[in-house]
C-alpha cells in the first residue's frame, strides 16, 4: 500500500485532497498533529485518531500530540492539577496503543499557550472573528452549549492558532472539528500563517447503534477488562446481514483490519469451520450475505480489541 493509500484510508474527508498529495510528494517529512483534551476515558472513537496518526507515522510524518491541558480547563473539565494528571495518563495510553514515544512529540499546552506571542495571536484571530462564527466552532466542544461562557468561545480561537504555533501541516480531527478547523484554514493566513490540511475521521456510532455517549456506557474504553468487553460486544447492536450502521463491522474497519493482515474468524466446524480475511471488504460481504453469523463476528471483535488493548491494560497495572 501507497503512503497515499495508507494516509487516506478511513477517512470521511480530505481539505483538501490535493494539497495533501503535493505535500506528500514535495516535503521530506511533513508534519502533523492531533490535540486531545484531558478529560475522562479514552474510548474508541478517540483511539480513531490515534490510528490515523499510526498510519501518517509510518507514512513518514512527524507527529505532534498535543495533550490540550488549558483547554480542558477552559471547557470547565477540571482544576489544572487535575486534568494534568489525565494528561499524563493519556499520554501514556497513546504510546501503549502503538505511537512511537521516540518518534512523537508530546506537547502540555501549558507549556506554550500562556506565552505572549500565543496570545496576541489569540487576540488578532479574535478581532476578525465573528461572535456568531466563534459560536457555530465551538458547539461541537462545549459541555453547555445554551448558555456558554466566554472561555469557550475562546476555544477554538485557541484550538486554530495551536496548528500554527506547533508547526503542523496537517491537523487531525473527528469529522465534528470541522467548523474549528475550516476557522483555522479561513482566518490563519490573515494573520501570516499557512492554512493546514486537514483530515477528518468518521465519528462511531455506540454500541447499542445510537449516539456514542458517556452517561450510556455504549462505547469500549481502553482500560475495559476482557470480560467487560466481551460482555458488550455480546448484546452490541448487530442486525444479521444489515451491513449499515452496524458498530461491529465499524470495528473491524476502523480499529481491527488496520493492525493485522489478516484476521481469522473462528468457527465450530458443523457451522463450516474457520474464516480468514485478509481485508475488510471481503468481510463485510460475507456479512452481507449472511455466510457470517453476528455471533461469530462477536465473539472475534471482541477477542481482537482485548488484544489490542493489552498493552494498555498492563501499563495500569505498572501505575
């Protein structure tokens, strides 16, 4: 597989496309960065991007990971001190879920955002900036989006001019950062800086097929145990032969296919014995076609994803 083939799978959208083709081929190594804000589990929808900056590392790039201390408390997630234990963590997580901690750069946002050059440049973003335009960016960030405070706003002020400051040339982000992100594309060249690429994963659906939420508990988080996983994987939302929308097959794309070349499905043989796949469309025409049962599918997602998260289980018991 290409670097553009492996930089481009599972992805929703590109801005754009061809920028990244001509950074890809002119620069020795390009950069890019995704930020995190410290605050609670890391599930599998983060761990989306974590495997998009997987794929742009061993396409070449640097990777930034921005451990978004400041604006976690900003988002009212937390005391300082406490979101930058979560922040350690959290770093520690990414590095158990395969970044390269050599070949990585974990960036504190504190240890750059209070800087004076920062803030002028939060403040010059700010004064072209429209209230309403500050409003739509941040609604995807904000805990209370009816009645925001004016820290919030400030957020994805903050969240744009750090793609600057980090000197990325890709940002990473769920397909919900786009408002952010087009602000950052729109308003840093107004002030001198060069508009990033970015790429935007899909946003999962829950286990249970609806909105993935913390209060429902429908998602895998990476410190679940083995039998917490297998528990959920067993009464995840799985129609037989309905291929849309289906969370199971979203793993399999999205977080189990990309690590393995190729994966193996076992089956009782009065059911037809085993089942390998060396990609995922092979999969989920079987699935389609009813030649592989959701129980089967199960029972092998889970089996996978409790590999997968190991390392990360161990790293808690080393804490």
């Amino acid at each position: 597989m290409d670097k553009l083939s492996i930089i481009t799978r599972n992805t929703e959208e590109i801005v754009t496309k061809e920028e990244l083709e001509a950074l890809v081929n002119s620069k020795q190594q390009p950069s890019a960065y995704t930020g995190y804000e410290p605050s609670g589990k890391i599930h599998m929808g983060h761990v989306l991007t974590v495997n998009k900056l997987l794929d742009l590392q061993q396409a070449g790039f640097k990777i930034t990971v921005l451990l978004a201390d400041i604006h976690a408390y900003l988002n009212e997630k937390g005391t300082m001190d406490e979101v930058r234990k979560i922040a350690d963590y959290n770093k520690r997580c990414f590095i158990a879920l395969g970044l390269d901690e050599k070949k990585t750069n974990f960036v504190l946002g504190s240890s750059y955002q209070l800087e004076p050059d920062y803030m002028l440049d939060v403040l010059k973003l700010a004064r072209s900036t429209t209230l309403n335009r500050a409003r739509r960016s941040m609604d995807e960030v904000s805990r209370d989006a009816e009645n925001p405070k004016v820290s919030q706003m400030i957020y994805p002020l903050m969240q744009a001019l750090d793609i600057a400051h980090l000197g990325v040339d890709v940002a990473v982000g769920g397909i919900d950062q786009r408002k952010i992100h087009m602000l950052a594309r729109e308003g840093l060249p107004e002030l001198g800086f060069a508009a990033p690429i970015c790429i935007h994963t899909p946003i999962l659906l829950g286990l249970d097929g609806k909105k993935m939420s913390s209060s429902k508990g429908n998602y895998i988080s990476v410190d679940d145990t083995p039998e917490d996983i297998r528990k959920k994987m067993k009464g995840a939302f799985c129609v037989e032969g309905e291929v849309k929308d289906n969370p199971v097959l979203a793993l399999f794309k999205y977080h189990i296919m990309p690590r393995y070349p190729q994966i193996l499905i076992k089956r009782p043989e009065k059911y037809g014995g085993n089942l390998q796949y060396e990609n995922y469309e092979a999969l989920e025409a079987d699935f389609g076609s009813k030649a592989l049962h959701p129980m089967d599918l199960k029972v092998a997602a889970a089996e996978y994803m409790n590999e997968i998260l190991e390392p990360v289980r161990k790293l808690m018991v080393e804490k």
